[in-house]
C-alpha cells in the first residue's frame, strides 16, 4: 500500500529495544518550511498580478487623470504668459498625474484592503512585505506614464517651452511615482476606515495640485515651507529646470536625488504600515 504522506511530515518507527515491552516508539520527523521568497521575484509576481488587476479600470484612470491635468494648464493659460511661471505650470500640471493615482487611488486601494481583510491573503504569502507595497505602488503608477507624457508635450506647445530636454521624465516619473506612491499607500494603511483613507488620499491630492501647479513665488512663505515637504516638489521642480535654455543640470541631479531619499523614506514608511496593518 503506498502511502500519501509527504515524506517531509512521514513519521517513522524505531525497533524497540531487546527485553522492552509495549508500543512501538514513534518519532516525527518535519522537514524545516520552504524559505521566504527573495525582494525581487517576488515584487515582480506581485506587480504583474496589480498590473492585470489595475488594468480593466486603466483607460477611466488615464482620461480622468489626464484630462484634469490639460485642464487646469488651460485655465493658467489666461493667467500666466510665459516664464518661470510656465514651466512650473507645465512641470507641476505633469507630476499631477502621478499624484492622481500614487495619492488618490492607491491610499483607496489599500484603505479597501485593509478594511475587507485583504491584507490577510497577503500575510499568508512568503514575500516579503517591502514586496508587496513596492508592486502595488509600481502597477499603479504605471498606467501613469502616457498620461504624464502626453500632458508634458501639450503644456509645452500651449506654453511655447522646448522639448528638447523632456526626456528628464524617465527620471521625473519614477521618482516621483515612488515617493507619492509610498505615502499614498502609508495612509491608505494607517487611516482605520476606508472613508477616511479616500479622504486623507484626496487631501494630499489637493495638496499636490495647489502646491505643485501654482508657481512657488506666488505662495505665501508658510505655503511655501509646506510645499518644500510635498514629496513630488522635487521632481516638479527638476521637470521645470528642464525647460531652460541651458539647464543647470547640476541642481536637476540635486533634486532628483532628494526625490528618490523622499521616496526610499517613504516606501519604507508604507512598509511599516502594511506590518502594522498586517498582524491586526
């Protein structure tokens, strides 16, 4: 008879000693579990699995995310001619597509999860929890990308800027996408309701419109201490630098790198988050 136990968890039976009487002792042999899956395979199954889950509702997201963003840049246009103020209408409209979905939708995504006990599937899986939040957070952001671009090529035609230089959004996008991403996800985590989460998640969105559209020598200084900790600040004002006629990329570089320290923070903050969350 062949047996269905997995030699892992079969137990075995020892002979008893000569002399010795009743049963037979049994001793359990348990293999040691698999080991925890590794940061990358495991971010990768978990971005593919958002990706397709993420992608019925891609075109609403980008027509929703993007036709916002034309928009206001088409309302500053009876407003602001041409100038520093331009670029930063143009630069700051383009990373609003980001913050869109990074702030917006995701802090939703994680509030729902939390709330109907996804979390717990996740929790059952060997990945990592920096996995996890890294693949959610890349998928949405993603679907961001055309938007993004096709927002920068038409603020820059409006505005009359060159394009010579927009390739600086390879950089701009992700950058931006993880540090908008990981706070997104931080307060979808910690808000108790998912109500709460949608709130704190348009809030920030706001946030980013007021703070990164507007150009930053029309705030208010106290406005403009708060803008300077907006995470997506930084890569608006390298996407906006990019537009001169000769561009100092010496400060671009220095505001890309804040931008990916505030992102690293940030992620690993949303990553504290979804472990809080996870062992509730």
């Amino acid at each position: 008879m062949t047996s269905i136990i997995p030699a892992r968890t079969a137990t075995t039976r020892t002979r008893p000693a000569p002399g010795s009487s009743g049963p037979d002792p049994v001793c359990t042999v348990t293999a040691p579990l698999a080991p925890r899956a590794r940061l990358l395979p495991s971010l990768a199954a978990v971005y593919r699995a958002q990706l397709s889950r993420a992608r019925v509702a891609r075109i609403p997201l980008l027509f929703v995310a993007t036709f916002q963003s034309v928009g206001i840049m088409i309302l500053m246009r009876g407003v602001v001619d041409g100038g520093a103020e331009a670029r930063a209408v143009v630069a700051g409209s383009s990373v609003l597509v980001v913050a869109f979905v990074a702030l917006n939708l995701l802090a939703q995504y994680f509030g729902q999860l939390r709330a109907s006990g996804g979390l717990d599937h996740y929790a059952t899986l060997p990945v990592p929890p920096a996995a996890v939040v890294l693949g959610a957070a890349a998928a949405y952001a993603s679907f961001t990308v055309p938007g993004t671009v096709f927002t920068a090529i038409t603020g820059s035609v409006l505005f009359q800027l060159p394009m010579t230089h927009l390739w600086v959004l390879v950089a701009v996008v992700p950058l931006s996408g993880a540090a908008l991403a990981g706070l997104g996800a931080a307060l979808g985590l910690l808000a108790p309701r998912p109500e709460l989460a949608t709130l704190l998640g348009q809030l920030g969105m706001s946030a980013a419109l007021l703070l990164g559209v507007l150009p930053a020598e029309r705030l208010p200084e106290p406005v403009g201490w708060a803008r300077d900790l907006l995470p997506s600040t930084y890569g608006v004002e390298a996407l906006a630098r990019s537009f001169d006629a000769r561009p100092d990329w010496g400060i671009i570089a220095f505001f890309l790198a804040i931008c990916a320290a505030v992102g690293v923070l940030s992620l690993a903050v949303a990553t504290w988050a979804y472990r809080r969350a996870a062992v509730r």
